[in-house]
C-alpha cells in the first residue's frame, strides 16, 4: 500500500522535495512560540488549533449564537456581522489575520525553539521556508471579507519581512492548478477539488494548447457521515463526478479527469493520514477504482489522476520564484510554484466563469 519512500538524511530526517511534498511538509503542526503581539492563549499551539476552520467556527458561534443552527456560519457571519463592522467580529477577523502573520513569521524566522518543536523537520525545511519572499494567499476564506481583513492585519504584523498578496482567485487556485496538468492535445477536461468541507468542480476548455477557460459549477456540501469509512467516501467521490458530468452532453470518447484532493498524493496514491487516505484499503490503484467506477456509469472510458491540493493551488503560478503559496480553509493548504515547462499555460484571455 502507500507508503512515502525518500532518502532520509542525517538524524534519520526527511528531506524536503519542494515538487513532491509529503505528509511532513504540512504546515498546520507549525506551533507557535513568540512573535510580536502572540496572545498567551496560543502559546504552544499549531497553527491548525488556532487558524483551523473548527476553530473559527468555534469562536463565531460563541460570539453569535443566532449562527449556531447554520451548516456553514462563515458565510453568514461575513456577510451580517463582519460586513457591518460589527466590532466582535472584526475582532475575530484581526485574530486570523494575527495568527497568519504568527505562522509566517515563524516559518521564515525558523528561530532555535521552532526547530527545536519541529525534530521531523531538517535544515531544508527551514532554510527553503527562510528563502520564500512571496506569499500568495488563496482558499475559501481568502475569496471572503475575512480574508481582506485577515491579508492586512498579516502585512501589518510582518511589516515587509514577506510581500503577501490575495490570489486572483483565491478558491478556484487547485481547479486551476490541476487544469494545467492536460496534456498539450487535451480540448477539455473535468477538474475537480475534494477538500474537507466542500466539492468544488470545474469543466476546463483549452485552446491552442493553453487553458482557455473555467466553467465552474456550484460547490457541494460534503455531509460530516461521509468521511465514516472509505466506502462512504468512494461512493461519495463516484456520485460527485458522475452527477456532475452528466450535467453535460458529451460524446462517447474518453474523458479527462484532474482531482485535486485534501490529500498528499504521489502517483495516485494516497497518504493514510487523513480521511481520504481510507480510500488504501479498497486497492492498490484508487484511480483506477474511481475510473472504473465512473466509466460504468457515464458509459464512457475515463482517465483520471490525483494531486495534492496545495501543490495544485501552486501549480497555477508555476515559475514563480522565492513564493509559496498557502491556502486557508479547512486547514492550511501549501504548496511551491514549480518550473512551468511540463504544464499547460493559461492563455492571456484566462477567464473563470461561476454558475449560480
């Protein structure tokens, strides 16, 4: 079954491949130890107890419980309370933004106590994260008000140690990174992003050799029963791209598909530590399951292939020097822009068009 294979260097370590992340890249268990206005609260913390999406939930409904009802309060809470500047919530706001800065800070730093809290990590994390200059910030909350907030009270804190910009378009960065992984010939592709809450999918149209366009459809909801077992989330994947093809008259040939995944996937295969990973136990290949699956029902041969989410939110600026590119929703998502030569361009005329 999966299991991530790489030359250990010294103290038995990981090296860290850029291009080919795994499981011990993650940013989320970066824990924060001292940087300028680090409330005593977090003190020993990662970054995932404090940025994750169960935490900031956590503190909207206990500000506002009128939202507790509510599958998904983010929303709400950006659009009632954050966009009124209700002081609570921008409070709230403020301390996202305050806790990426914390994140960042230590990451380029790499200070004696964050490597001395990070033993899995070697020299190489630490000095490739203390030569990113750039961060470009997309995700769900990115594309919302909190996320402005959250980009300025960063800047503000770090105070031109890192350039932080918002992405063009902060939570379609995976479809349009695993859009770029067609081949030259390719006229259209299903692009696909499984994270942790919400399916996001895309039908990507190429022109000339370059990605012309996105058609993006409205997100589903992923309901918390489906991460129980793998085959509640394999019949769940099947369902979500059979669903959303059919939506679409297309002809008896072979069709494209590009996953981007809440998941470290090398070679479609899966990391274990996280509920996609269940999907080991059903093959060796789960590509090749979710193909057949999929070919069945639509009729159809399918070729299919996984990437990692925040290396497919990276790909979209692929020959970007010096940046990393981070994602914030259900966890911190990352990944390093790699050189662009085996990817499809985006054409000049790019556009993204979002279905209601």
């Amino acid at each position: 079954m999966l299991v991530f294979r790489l030359k250990r260097g010294k103290n038995n370590h990981m090296p860290l491949d850029p291009y080919n992340l795994t499981p011990n890249a993650s940013i989320n268990r970066v824990k924060l130890l001292s940087a300028p206005g680090l409330p005593a609260a977090w003190q020993g913390k990662t970054a995932f107890q404090i940025m994750g999406r169960e935490s900031l939930v956590r503190r909207i409904v206990e500000a506002f419980p009128e939202l507790t009802a509510q599958a998904d309060p983010i929303p709400a809470f950006c659009q009632q309370y954050l966009a009124q500047h209700i002081p609570t919530a921008e409070a709230i706001a403020d301390e996202m933004g305050l806790a990426l800065g914390c994140v960042l800070l230590t990451l380029k730093r790499g200070e004696a106590d964050s490597r001395a809290a990070r033993p899995d990590w070697d020299e190489s994390y630490w000095t490739h994260w203390g030569s990113i200059q750039h961060v470009i910030l997309g995700g769900g909350l990115m594309a919302s008000l909190l996320g402005t907030y959250m980009l300025a009270k960063a800047s503000e804190m770090l105070n031109g140690l890192l350039s932080l910009t918002k992405a063009d378009y902060p939570a379609a960065l995976p479809l349009i990174g695993a859009a770029r992984m067609a081949a030259e010939s390719t006229g259209s592709a299903w692009i696909f992003d499984f994270g942790g809450t919400n399916v996001k999918r895309a039908l990507a149209t190429y022109v000339d050799a370059q990605l012309m366009a996105l058609k993006q459809m409205q997100s589903i909801l992923i309901p918390a029963s489906v991460f129980g077992e793998a085959k509640t989330v394999f019949d769940f994947m099947v369902q979500a791209v059979v669903d959303t093809i059919s939506q679409q008259d297309h002809p008896n040939e072979m069709l494209f598909i590009y996953i981007s995944i809440a998941n470290y996937a090398r070679q479609c295969q899966l990391a274990s530590d996280n509920p996609y990973g269940q999907l080991n136990v059903l093959g060796m290949n789960p590509c090749h399951l979710l193909s057949d699956a999929i070919s069945q029902q639509i009729g159809c041969p399918i070729t299919l292939e996984f990437v990692h989410d925040g290396t497919a939110a990276a790909k979209t600026y692929a020959g970007a020097s010096n940046t990393a590119v981070i994602t914030v929703g259900t966890s911190l998502g990352m990944g390093f822009p790699p050189p662009p030569q085996s990817l499809i361009p985006l054409s000049s005329d790019f556009r993204l068009n979002q279905s209601r």
